[in-house]
C-alpha cells in the first residue's frame, strides 16, 4: 500500500482504522510505504508495523548493479559513461537504469546531456536564486525545489536572510517591494498557507472558499525577481548568520492559538459554558491561580479535567519560561539517552527529526547536516543546553581521526569517504549509521556483483542460525508424564 501517511481528512475517515483490522487479519505480509510517519495520527499503526528506513543508493553499489544488467543482457557501456550516469542520478536507481539502457541504444552522451531534473533543498535553491542573477534561472530554481511553495516557508525565509545577502539600501528595498508583491498574491490565491505548518485544527483545509490556484505563477515570479540583483553576500555566510526569527515566531504564535483553543474547550464542557466565555473569564482566572499558588492552580485545573500538557502550558503562561543556561551536555549524535518525559515532548522530538530505538532505549538523529537547529530545539524540549558531538572533519582538521571512514562490505577493507571519486554525489557518505560501503578493488572486480550476493545470503544464513538456536534455547523442557506404576 503506498502513501499511507497521505490518508488523512474527513473523506478518508476510518482509512487508518480499516488498515489496523487488515493486518491484524491478513495471514500474509503487508507492505506500507510512506514519507513522514512520526505523526501523531500514526501511533497505533508503528506498533503493529516495523518500520524500515530506506536511504539512495550509493554510487558505488550502484556501478555494480549497472554492469551486472549489462552483461545480462550483452551490452556494452563506457566506464566514463557508467560513471556520469550514476553522478547524475542522485541515488536513483531507476533513472540510473533508464539512462544506461538509452546509453547502450546510442541516446546517450556525457557532454551534450542535459541534468536530470533534481529536487533542490533550502541551501540549493538560495544558492540558485540569488546565484544566477537572470529571471529564467531563478524562476527555474523555484521549479525544482523541494520547498513547499504553497505555504509560508520560503516567504519567511527572504524575510529573514535578505538583510544579510543585501548590505545596499536600494538593493534591500527592491528586493522587500518584490516580496510584498509576492505576499500580496499569496493572499489573493485566498488559501490558508501557515495552515501547514500548524497543529490541528489550524491545518485543516478551508470550507467556505475555493483556493484561486491559478494566481500561484504570479507569486512564483515575484519570488523569483528578488534575485536578480548582485549579491553583497554570500547565501551560505547569510544563513549561518541569520537567527531566522520569522518562522519560530509564527510556529509558536500558531501552536499557542492551538493549545489555547483546545483548553478552552475543555473549560467550556468543564462549566457550562461557550468558549468565548471561558476564553475571556475562565481561562484569565486559572492563569491568574497558577501565578498566586501552583498547587491551587493544578487542583483547579484537575478539577476542570485539563490535561498534563494543558497545565504545563498553564505553567509556562503564569512564569515565562527562562532559557536554558549553563554548561553545555555533549551527546553522541547516534545514540543518547533522555529522562521519562510526557507523550507532548515525545512528538516533538518526533517532528524535530529525532528518532528512538525502542529495543536499546537510545534517541539518535535522523539527518546529520541539522546539528545546530537540533540542538537548540533539544535544548529548548528538556529544559538544559545540550551540544552534539561533531564526528565530520573542519577545515583545520582534514587529516585527523575524525573523518568518517566505512567498511567494505565484500572485502572489510577501510573505506575513507574523503577520498571517494562519488562523495560529493553520495546521498549517505554523511550518515554515521550506514557502516558499509564497497572498497575500489570489489569496484573494479567484474565478479563484485556474485561476491556481494554471496555475502548478503552468508550473513542470512547465518542469522537464521543463530534464530534457531536460540529457539531450541527458549523452548521448555517437556516433563515426564507419571503414571500409576509410577
């Protein structure tokens, strides 16, 4: 079944509850695909499911599985031609397939190729839109990114780094009168763009009005007019010293109005009342409590059948939070532990990409490249400064241990990933938890493809061992049955 995490709304409405009673049913396996399953909506579903995460495939991997196609089907491809496919497909195995095939049909040629169309992330496209300095290449950067352009992302992004890429005045203004413009045809598209990044109920698609889609190529090209101008800055030193306080502001400014929305609700079935009426009298009254005396507060609260996150926010509302302060705690990015926190703090740390392993008890990082973000939101969740370990080389440490350095697979030789041909192209060389690769010599063995099969059923065999003794291990011993001569 694929897109699971796409079943949501009213019209499909029991769509999660009809895929529990399959697989509780089903005598066969099920396979789910999805992109994002750390929503909260999903909790029942990753009990019953195991979930496996599944990355590109790396460059070298993929040079074997081409050549092994080949000589199943008797064709011949250059090794510059293979290489220039495998670079160019980003990971993607069935593209890279395709390219070969219309490389062994003669359609194919390294130089006079055009790239294949590739999503950009935030970096990529900055760099692409205020790098290019002509309307077709920045309005082209807009086409491949993979930023959602129907809601406020990019908007609040410009917002935040245009004074840092502009130092000229005449500059900064065009480029905010264009992004205004931007923000006037957003609007008049009449959709609920912040929606997206808001909790329930904020997220919910409007009912009373049609969104004007086809005014979005208005907003696109104002987007893209604001890099036409000659930078004073680069992007990448404009985002490292940018605080981005735009989105942090309207994620929690929509989160409060969530939060407050829902106690009041509770309030309102609590005494009676409409909740306007607990939002102007009640609610101003118990926030009021917790500031006096907390332990009369909670009473109240409890008494009002408010739950631990509501009156944690009723904490927060009373006393501003402080900001975490003192030293620093260093965690190793691929396995740290927590204190016992609520469900509320666990989804964040679901949505700040955070995952946990259940078997060992251990938190890790989903992607690598988002250390500072992660860890002021980690700082932020739990309440005290924490500071990961940084295992990838700086620019004053290239040659020291600290370089990240993979097994082969076939051969257990060591693979360095700086001085890989495909780093610059491999979608996992940053991933600490993908422990293996494949070294140059399995690379250039015509036999690599065998040898890598022959590995992959050794290791399953071997496993399947070790399940049965442990079996026979686990199994009880039978006891003798007594009997009257007995």
């Amino acid at each position: 079944m694929d897109e699971v995490d796409g079943v949501f709304g009213r019209e499909d409405r029991g769509g999660l509850g009809a895929i529990l009673n399959a697989i509780e049913d089903t005598p066969i396996p099920i396979v789910l695909t999805a992109n994002d399953v750390e929503d909260e909506r999903f909790d029942e579903l990753r009990k019953v499911c195991l979930l496996v995460e599944l990355h590109e495939l790396r460059p070298r991997l993929l040079i074997i599985l081409l050549r092994r196609i080949m000589n199943e089907e008797g064709a011949k491809v250059d090794t510059v031609t293979v290489e220039t496919i495998v670079k160019r497909s980003h990971g993607d195995i069935r593209s890279a397939i395709n390219d070969t095939q219309a490389a062994a049909a003669g359609h194919f040629h390294p130089l006079n190729i055009a790239q294949r169309t590739q999503l950009l992330d935030m970096e990529a496209t900055l760099r692409k839109l205020f790098g290019s300095h002509e309307f077709n290449a920045t309005r082209g950067a807009l086409n491949q990114t993979e930023i959602a352009l129907y809601k406020d992302d990019l908007l609040l992004l410009l917002q935040d780094i245009l004074p840092y890429v502009y130092k000229s005045p005449e500059k900064l203004a065009s480029a905010y009168d264009t992004l205004s413009r931007a923000d006037i045809a957003y609007g008049r598209i009449g959709a609920s763009r912040s929606r997206g990044i808001a909790p329930p109920p904020f997220n919910l698609p409007r009912r009373d009005a049609v969104p004007q889609w086809n005014l979005l190529p208005v907003a696109l090209n104002e987007l893209a007019s604001i890099g036409i101008h000659e930078v004073d800055c680069s992007v990448d030193d404009a985002l490292k010293a940018s605080t981005r306080p735009s989105q942090k502001t309207v994620e929690r400014y929509l989160y409060r109005l969530w939060t407050v929305d829902r106690i009041c609700g509770r309030l309102a079935r609590a005494c009676h009342v409409s909740r306007k009426t607990a939002r102007r009298d009640i609610l101003p009254f118990l926030i009021g409590l917790f500031r006096v005396e907390e332990a009369s507060g909670i009473d109240a609260a409890t008494a009002m059948e408010l739950e631990e996150r509501d009156v944690e926010f009723l904490k927060a509302e009373a006393k501003s939070a402080p900001a975490p302060t003192g030293p620093a705690e260093l965690l190793n990015p691929n396995g740290f532990k927590l204190s016992f926190m609520g469900k509320d703090k666990f989804i964040q740390l679901m949505r700040l990409g955070i995952k946990y392993d259940s078997s060992n008890r251990l938190f890790s990082l989903r992607r690598m490249d988002r250390l500072d973000s992660v860890e002021e939101g980690l700082s932020q969740i739990i309440g005290r400064p924490v500071k990961f370990a940084r295992s990838e080389p700086g620019p004053e440490e290239k040659h020291t241990d600290l370089r990240i350095v993979k097994t082969c697979y076939v051969d257990a030789k060591e693979v360095p990933c700086d001085s890989c041909e495909f780093i610059e192209v491999c979608p996992t060389h940053f991933l600490q938890e993908l422990k293996y690769c494949v070294c140059t010599q399995t690379l250039s063995d015509a036999q690599a493809y065998e040898k890598y099969v022959a590995k992959t059923q050794e290791l399953l065999e071997q496993t399947r061992s070790l399940k049965k003794v442990a079996a026979k291990k686990a199994k009880p011993a039978r006891r003798k049955t007594s009997t009257a001569r007995d």
